[in-house]
C-alpha cells in the first residue's frame, strides 16, 4: 500500500483535480485505490459520485477511538475507488487535535496503520492549502510521498520550495520515510509564450523532482467532475485524460525505481 499526498500551500494548483484524475487513471489500470480528503473544503468529496455514505467521518476517527478507519470509508460509484469523506466536518477534528495533549501528529498514522495492507494499493490524500494547519502535519507523518502540483505562474514556482523544505523539516522531526515525489505543472496553456518557456525551462529548474509530463489546460478537465467522475471515465479520449494517464505512468515508474 503506497501513499501519497498532493500538497501544496497555495489554493488552486490542481490539488483536488489531480488526486481524482489520478486516482481514476490508476483504478482504470486495476489497482485499488482510496482517496482520504484532509480538505476542510471537501471538494473531494463532492466532486465523485459516493455510494453508501458512512454515517461516521474522518473527524469521528479522530475525537473517537472507538471508531476505526473501516467505520469511515466510502465507496463511490467506481468499482475500486473508496472514499474518505472530508469538508467542515473536519473543522471539529482539526478543533479536537488542537486540543490533544500527546499524539496529536500522529492521529491519522495510527489509524492507517490498523487497515489492513492489502485492502487498497494506494492511498491519496487530499489536502488543504495551509502547510502549519494540523491536519496537513497528520498528513507527512502518515504518507509515504508528497507530490506537488504547481500552476504556471510566478507564486506557484516560488511556492515549490517552501513545499520542498516543509517536506525536508518532516522527514528530520516526525517522518524519516517521507519522500517528496515530484513536481509537475498543470492547467499549462501551451498556447501562451510564458507557458512554453517554462515547459522548456522547467525540468532543468529541478532536474530530480521535475515531471516530464505537464497537464494542459482542458475544459474536459472542469466539466468531469459536475459528472461526478474522474477524467478518463468521463471522457477518455481528451488531452486532460491522455496527460493524467502518462503522469500516472510517470509516478508509477518513479516509485517501482525507488523501492530498487
Ligand atoms: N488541466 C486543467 N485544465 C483546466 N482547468 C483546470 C485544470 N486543472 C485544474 N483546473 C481547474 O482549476 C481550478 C482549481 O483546481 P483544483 O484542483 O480545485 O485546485 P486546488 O485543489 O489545488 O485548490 C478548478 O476549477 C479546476 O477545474
Ligand atoms: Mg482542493
């Protein structure tokens, strides 16, 4: 079981459509995959058909230690794509950690830690914009990678690094298995001089962690989830679909590399 998380202290990066789309992609190649939504804003959650709705939640798990991670999985109308639902309700978990004495980082690891390995190939986190917020600190001490998406823009770039050190801080404190991923760039409008100049100028920028795969900007991509689905069940045939499928491809390829 792999877990990864899509992080990135800026809003709108393409956190939540990369988490779906990617977990989409590695469910149409058969794997198993649970999608655990750390957003307070619970796009996540909302934007994938669910269908049996647990009536316990991940901020259950936390104040609760009768309720197991079992308790709070969802399934969606895809057959191998599970859900953890997040959205306000987490605000009162994030309130309870705060409140925590002992153990308040490690809530989200003790709880995935009782699932059972084979259940789910991978896990993806969904995760807020804020990198102090608690619930992302739960989050690094609980994945395996980090990945990062940024948007095309000056903040973005400036923005993978403080991303890159918030890593580097948690696999010294709380994680030393923590691994940052990658770094990609999404929603890329091949049509705009900026954008091609940084899709030539990108992979030497960050020669380790750079991802050749860059997704285009595609109204596909903001039309599947009012469907409910992720990208390739939605429309398959669409850039968004043919980018997400060899990012995903990219990512597999880096993790069968590292665990040599
Ligand atoms: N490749 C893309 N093409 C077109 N729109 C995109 C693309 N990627 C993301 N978007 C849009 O950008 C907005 C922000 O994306 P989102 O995934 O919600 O970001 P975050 O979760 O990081 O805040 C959404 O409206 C989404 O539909
Ligand atoms: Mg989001």
């Amino acid at each position: 079981m792999i877990k990864i998380a899509i992080m990135n202290q800026k809003g709108g990066t393409g956190k939540t459509t990369s988490v779906i789309n990617i977990s989409g992609e590695l469910v149409r190649q058969g794997k198993k995959v649970l999608i655990i939504d750390m957003d307070t804003q619970g796009n996540a959650t909302s934007n994938i058909k669910i269908i049996n709705t647990s009536n316990k939640n991940m901020a259950d798990a936390i104040t609760d230690s009768s309720i197991t991670i079992n308790d709070i999985i969802c399934n969606t109308a895809i057959d191998g794509l599970d859900i953890i639902q997040g959205g306000t309700l987490l605000a009162n978990a994030f309130v309870a950690l705060q409140k925590m004495m002992m153990g308040k980082e490690t809530v989200l690891k003790r709880l995935l830690d009782k699932l059972p390995s084979d259940i789910y190939d991978f896990i993806l986190f969904d995760c807020s914009p804020s990198l102090e917020s608690i619930l992302n600190i739960n989050v690094l001490v609980a994945t395996d990678y980090v990945l990062i998406p940024i948007r095309v823009d000056k903040n973005s770039i400036e923005g993978y690094g403080t991303m890159l050190e918030t890593i580097k801080e948690a696999r010294e404190m709380v994680n030393p298995n923590l691994k940052a991923l990658g770094v990609f760039m999404t929603a890329v409008e091949v049509g705009s001089s900026l954008d091609r100049e940084m899709i030539t100028e990108f992979p030497s920028m960050l020669p380790d962690l750079a991802f050749k795969t860059y997704i285009r900007k595609n109204i596909e991509v903001r039309k599947a989830p009012l469907t409910l689905q992720p990208l390739c069940f939605y429309n398959p045939k669409c850039s968004g679909s043919q980018d997400y499928f060899n990012l995903t491809n990219e990512i597999l390829e880096r993790i069968k590399a590292e665990d040599k």
